[in-house]
C-alpha cells in the first residue's frame, strides 16, 4: 500500500492526520509532523517512525518510495496492516473533525 504523506519537519510535537490538498481530492497527501529537522534524514527517519506508529506496523515495514529531499513523500507499507485503508481514511479526516 503506498501513502503520499506531506511533511511538516521542526513541528512542536509529532503528529500524524490531516489532509494536504484540496477536500475533494484523491490525491491528496497525509500530513506528518516531526520535531526533527530537515537535516541529514532525520526528519525522514521520523516520518517513517511515525507513519508506522500510526498504522500499527514495524518501522521495518514502512520504506520510503520518492522524496528523500522533499516534504512530499511516498510510503509504502509492506506487509500492509489490516485496516490500514479504513486507518488512512481516518487520519486524512482527522483535522477536519478535529
């Protein structure tokens, strides 16, 4: 299963839920908040905690696809946990309930 998650790096906490593009949009990214800087892929490596925190799965699991160097990234979950659409469908309203 691939996400395309939207990086928010030096955040004051790390969070992850919300939408990044328009509301009716099926392309629309996962926003991912990190505490850590844009510096030498910490940021990266935090994501990837935090994206299989969020699912559920083994930090192992989770593999970065494109974006080493941008805040638009695609993750891919492999073995995909169960639930996990119905969890993204989640995370991506979680902002607009919240």
């Amino acid at each position: 299963m691939r996400i395309t998650v939207r990086v928010r790096p030096g955040s004051s906490r790390t969070a992850v839920g919300g939408r990044y593009g328009d509301a009716g949009d099926a392309s629309a990214a996962l926003v991912v908040a990190v505490t850590q800087r844009a510096v030498d892929g910490a940021a990266t490596a935090a994501v990837l905690a935090a994206v299989a925190r969020a699912f559920g799965a083994r930090t192992r699991d989770v593999h970065l696809v494109t974006g080493e160097r941008s805040r638009t990234k695609v993750l891919e979950l492999d073995p995909v946990p169960p639930g996990a659409p119905q969890r993204l469908a989640d995370l991506l309203e979680a902002a607009a309930r919240g």
